[in-house]
C-alpha cells in the first residue's frame, strides 16, 4: 500500500533535480524585428527585376550572451538576412566594445543566408541594376539595420541571468550537393545526392534557473533558397519556418537559427512555399527531439580568437575587364565597369580579407565561425582534423565576401568557385592555395581556444 506514495516521491525528487541542475552560466537572449518597413530589392537570385510585395513572415535579429564562471562573455548573433558585410559588422563589435567593453573576438554575427531578405549593402553588390531611389532604401535600412544589431546585442547582455546549458545533435535529411556534372564534363547547379554533405544537426539549450529552456541555437548546413527568384515576400525561408515552430511548441524559449557551411548545399525538394514549410517544420521537429531529450550538461570556460587572413585571388588584367563590357549579360557589365573604376582609382583587389573566429563553448565543444560561403567539404576536413573535440562549423559568419571553394573546385570550375564572382564583385576567382590557408588558420584557432 506504500509504494506508490514511496514511487511519486522518488519521481518528484528526480524531476526537482533536473529543474535545480547546477546553473554554472549565465545567459540572456534578445530578439528584435528587422523587417524592412516597405518594399526592397530582395537578395540573392539575379533574375529578380522589382522590389519586394510583402511579407510572408517577419525577419529577426536575435542574440545570445553567455558569460562563465570568470565574467567572460560570448556573444552569438543570428539574422535572417542575406548576409551581413564587414562595413556593418565591424560598425556593431566598435560600438559593442565600446560599449560594454567586450572584444570583438568574443562577438560572433552569422547570417542564415534567405534568399528572400533584403538586399543589405556592401553585399551582392553588382546583382542588381537599381535606381537612386532604391539604393537609398537600401542604404536607409543598412543604417537601420546597425542600430538594431546593437540593440539586440545591448538586450541580450541586460538579460543575463544564472543559467545551464546542454548540448546534443540530431540529423535532417533535406539539404543535398548541388554541384552536379553534366553530359559535357562541366558543373552545373543541380542535385547531386553522392557528393559530399553534412546533415547533422547541433542543438545548444539554454535553461533558466527553473529549468525551463530560454534559447535554442541549433544550425544546418543547407542554403535558405527553396523559395526561388520568382517568390518576392520577405521571410526566412526554411531556417525562419523551423524557429517559428519551434518557438511556438515551446512557449518562452527563443529560437535562433545559425547557418553553417552551406555554400554547395541546396533544399530539396525547393521552388515551392510547401516545400519551405515542409522543410521547416521537418528540421523543427529533430531540434524539439533533441532538445526534449537526454543532452550533455556543459561545463567550462569560455575562451575566442578572431583572426582575418588575405587571402590571395588569381591574377587578372585590365584588357580581362574591357572584354567583358560588350557582353550581354547586364552583370557582367556592371562587374567590368566597377573592377576597371578600382583600377583607375589605384585600388586593384589581390586578397580578400577573411574572418576565422573560434569560440570555445565548453570543455570539448568548439564553435568555429568562418566568414563567406563556405562549402561543406572545409566542415568535414576541420571534424576529421579534430575527432576528440565536438565541432560547430558555421559559414557566413562576420563578412560574406564570397563563396570560399575548395583547390579541387577551383579546377573543375562552375557557379561556387567561378561565376559566382561576379555578383560579389571579386576581380577574380580565389588562388587554389587558400584552402590550405583556411584549414590552417582554423585548426590553429581550435588549438588556441581549447583548454
């Protein structure tokens, strides 16, 4: 007759200790909106040839701060945008440290990469051929854009609380290789579902004082473009669908979407708001299965590094310039024209600055952040070069200057590597030498920051 008594009162002990787990962090998260006001050039596909109509769902700017045991904070920033250039995100870690005297190493900002965000300055900058009046939205809602980006920040660090925080990792299935070879030999845009790919999908809870999750920070390496050039609403695409889902199945935890090395991994199905959703709801449901689920309880301190490296562009001249203005295509025009006017102005481009960023999150779990986008295979090469340590590799973080493609890439050639320069207003393709650059700097950093 006592043994249920005796039963109800072991489970309520176990379910007391679960809610008191050791709160060794401490945490705030802030969300704001960053829709934009009124119709804007959407970013992302070349074919577009007006401004926005409206918005499917609303964009956020969200941000984690983290701080452990000695005062030391991190801060993780996710936006549903295109991607965020160094002209912002170095204006927002100057005004965060100045502020709130953190370094910009311990400041990490990631775009999801929407391809139905808006256009945001400084990037994609010959896509589009636009009038006075739209590159002054444009311009305005750049301004715009790193008030809010700061205040967000400001919010997130007010909001620190004694917190835990637990990691773990789950799988989806959608994303797949788009670099696909043709009957003639050549790469083009695809489905290529033998070529490399990453579907694990990493999960960082944060629970308050009570034990209720306040953050969810999951990530995917897959580009946000199932909505295709002819959808013209704002939204997040997939990554925007799966934290609205996620943040209604768990009502007062933040969900907050980090993008990680995508650059050769398309949704599939895509074209279709159906399939948006779908994907969605389908990367929703592992995030909530693994979050619901057993996690590691993470311990530690934090450390970070940011370094920015040149990395070295192949050579090109002037006449490679002037025989692109007679071409048809109106992006390649505006691409001569803008490299030649570098020319006259004694600017050539030979390196492209890049950011590599290394969080150390918790003994034997690393955030690496590189800059750009950046093709599964650096994931895959940094996790083989570190199996004892638990890896996040996330790609357009802190500048998205370009696709960063591997030396084999480079000599096959296609839309990553080659003609995706031209809408970044890159001279020329990189050298094959920098993945060998990459690869070093980043197994450098991981080196650096773990205990």
């Amino acid at each position: 007759m006592r043994t249920l008594p005796i039963l109800f009162c072991l489970a309520t002990l176990l379910s007391s200790l679960t809610a008191a787990a050791p709160t060794n962090y401490k945490a705030g998260v802030s969300a704001v909106d960053i829709t934009p006001s009124g119709p804007i050039w959407l970013s992302g596909y070349a074919s577009r040839n007006k401004p926005s109509t409206g918005v499917l769902h609303k964009l956020s700017a969200k941000a984690l701060a983290l701080e452990d045991s000695r005062g030391t904070r991190l801060i993780v920033v996710t936006t549903d945008l295109i991607g965020l250039p160094r002209a912002i995100t170095d204006v927002v870690g100057a005004r965060i440290e100045k502020q709130f005297n953190i370094p910009r190493a311990n400041l990490l900002l990631n775009s999801s990469h929407t391809h139905t965000g808006p256009m945001v300055r400084g990037n994609l900058v010959t896509m589009a051929d636009l009038s006075e009046d739209q590159q002054r939205v444009i311009q305005d809602y750049a301004t715009q854009l790193t008030d809010q980006l700061v205040k967000v920040i400001a919010g997130a660090i007010t909001a620190i609380k004694p917190a835990s925080a637990y990691w773990g990792e789950g799988t989806a299935n959608f994303a797949v290789n788009r670099r696909e070879r043709a009957a003639d030999g050549t790469i083009r845009l695809g489905v290529n579902p033998q070529g490399p790919g990453d579907h694990s999908v990493p999960v960082l809870r944060i629970d308050d004082v009570n034990g209720k999750p306040s953050a969810i920070l999951f990530g995917y390496a897959c580009h946000n473009t199932t909505l295709t050039g002819e959808h013209y609403q704002l939204s997040g695409d997939y990554a925007g669908f799966a934290q609205s889902e996620i943040e209604n199945s768990m009502p007062g935890a933040t969900a907050m979407f980090i993008q990680l090395c995508a650059g050769d991994q398309n949704p599939n199905p895509r074209s279709e708001l159906r399939y948006a959703e779908q994907h969605g709801r389908e990367l929703a449901a592992e995030v909530k299965r693994v979050a619901d689920g057993r996690m590691e309880h993470l311990h530690g301190r934090f450390a970070s590094t940011l370094t920015w490296r040149d990395l070295p562009i192949q050579p090109v001249t002037r006449a490679d310039f002037e025989g692109m203005l007679t071409a048809k295509d109106a992006a390649r025009v505006r691409f001569a024209k803008a490299m030649l006017h570098r020319m006259d102005e004694r600017q050539p481009m030979k390196t492209v600055p890049y950011p590599v960023q290394a969080f150390r999150l918790a003994d034997g779990l690393v955030l690496v952040a590189l800059g750009g986008e950046v093709v599964v295979e650096y994931d895959l090469q940094l996790k083989a070069a570190n199996p004892k340590t638990h890896l996040i590799v996330a790609g357009y973080s802190n500048d998205v200057m370009g696709y960063i493609p591997t030396a084999k890439m480079l000599s096959e050639g296609g839309y990553e590597p080659v003609a995706s320069t031209i809408y970044y207003g890159q001279a020329a393709p990189f050298s094959p030498d920098i993945e060998k650059m990459i690869l070093e700097t980043a197994n450098a950093a991981i080196r650096k920051v773990k205990p």
